[in-house]
C-alpha cells in the first residue's frame, strides 16, 4: 500500500479543481463498484443514512431515490463538490435530506445516529495512521448493528491494475490523491463484524467494495 502524499490542507483545493470533470471519471472507472456498493446496502425506506464524502451526489441522488421516507445526511470536505450533490438532490424531489461542508475526522452528530454509513473513495486519500482514528469516528456514529457500506480504491489483483499506482506515484494530485488502499485488516482491528469484501475492477481501476456492521455492544471510544 502506497502511503498517501496529498495533504489534507490540500484537499479541498485539489477537489475544487477537479469538481466539474469528477462525473466523467466517476462513469468510466468508478460506477460498477459505486453501484454494487449501494445494492448490497440495501438501503430501506425510513432509515437513517449518512454518507460521508459524497463529493458531487453521485451515490446521493440513488439513496433518496431509495429512501424517500428516511432521513438523509451528506457531507464532504469540498465546498465546490457539495455544490454539484447540491443540485443533484434539488433535482431528485426529495426534501428529506442535509448537505454540508463537513469533516469525516470530527462528524457533527451524536453517538449512535445512523442505520447506515455510505462512504466511497476517501480512505485512498487518507494516511494510513489515521484509518482507525476516522473508522472509530464511522462506529461512533453508527447505531449498533448498523451497517457500513465502503468503496475504496484498492491493490489491483492483475499486472495492468498497477498502472493507476504509477501514475500516482508520478503525480498523486493526477489521480485526485487517491492510491490503492486495503481496509478489511483495519475494519477489524476497529470491532466491526459480519465484514465482506468483493473486488471490481473497472477500465484497469481496482475498487474493493466492503459491507461491515458495528457489532451489538460495542464500545465507543471516548470523544476528546
Ligand atoms: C474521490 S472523491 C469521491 C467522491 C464521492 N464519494 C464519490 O464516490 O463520487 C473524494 C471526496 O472525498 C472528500 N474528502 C476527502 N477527505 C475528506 C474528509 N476528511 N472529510 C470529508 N470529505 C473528505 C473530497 O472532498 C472529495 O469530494
């Protein structure tokens, strides 16, 4: 696993500039593992779902189609690509549903607040040693029980995967920041259970698509 070599002062302004071609990547490399992601959370109307990072609402726009009755929370880092899941959800009908510029270090909700926790393509920016520290922050929030509904970009399982790491390793900010990543050792090591993995691979871009749950009585660690 390459270490992460964007900055997070840095994100924001990285994703402001990608923000307008984001959709285009997304439906070329992205979609099939986005879309899978989501069937296996089978999100049920009436439920409580948050989705950190939803960049331009790609999968947002799909869960208020499929939650039209629940509650809806969205937030990411970049303001520019919020604007764009802005107009998405405008489009949609709903009016069950909150967008803002949050921080998946530190979300503004209580303990326990969610049936589900959708999250795609942010750890692969994220530094290793930090994986826990915003997992803990997933599991706090989660109801227990509640489950977690995870893309990342991941190791490819054939030679040509490798190229999207070498065009990272040429320049990290080409790719968005985002590099191959593993999560299931550390979704482990957080207490989560019932873990499933499947890999995707799209126009040579690995994707591992991870369902977890936040175990029955499990402890939250203290917030600071
Ligand atoms: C590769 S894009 C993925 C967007 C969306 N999840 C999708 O799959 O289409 C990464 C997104 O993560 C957001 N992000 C990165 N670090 C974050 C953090 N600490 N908290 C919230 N959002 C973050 C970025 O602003 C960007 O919108």
């Amino acid at each position: 696993m390459p270490e992460a070599r964007i900055e997070k002062d840095r994100i924001a302004d990285i994703y402001s500039k990608i923000a307008p071609s984001y959709d285009l990547w997304a439906w070329l490399t992205e979609s099939k593992a986005r879309d899978r992601c989501l069937e296996l959370a089978a999100i049920q109307s009436g439920e409580d779902v948050l989705e950190v990072a939803v960049g331009t609402g790609l999968a947002f726009e799909r869960i208020l189609a499929t939650n039209p009755a629940g509650r809806n929370e969205g937030i990411d880092l970049t303001e520019a690509m919020l604007i764009r899941a802005q107009k998405k959800a405008a489009k949609s009908g709903s009016r069950n549903y909150r967008l803002r510029v949050g921080d998946a270090y530190d979300l503004d909700f209580p303990d326990n607040s969610f049936d589900v926790l959708v999250n795609h393509y942010m750890f692969d920016l994220l530094p290793r040693h930090d994986f826990l520290t915003v997992l803990e922050e997933f599991k706090r929030v989660l109801r227990p029980g509640g489950r977690l509904a995870m893309v990342n970009m991941t190791v490819g399982e054939r030679w040509y995967n490798g190229l999207w790491d070498r065009v990272y390793r040429i320049s990290p900010a080409l790719l968005g920041g985002c590099r191959s990543v593993l999560l299931v050792p550390q979704l482990e090591a957080c207490g989560f259970q019932h873990i499933s993995r499947e890999y995707v691979s799209q126009l040579a871009f690995p994707s591992e698509v991870i369902q977890a749950e936040k175990a029955f009585g499990s402890s939250i660690r203290a917030r600071i």
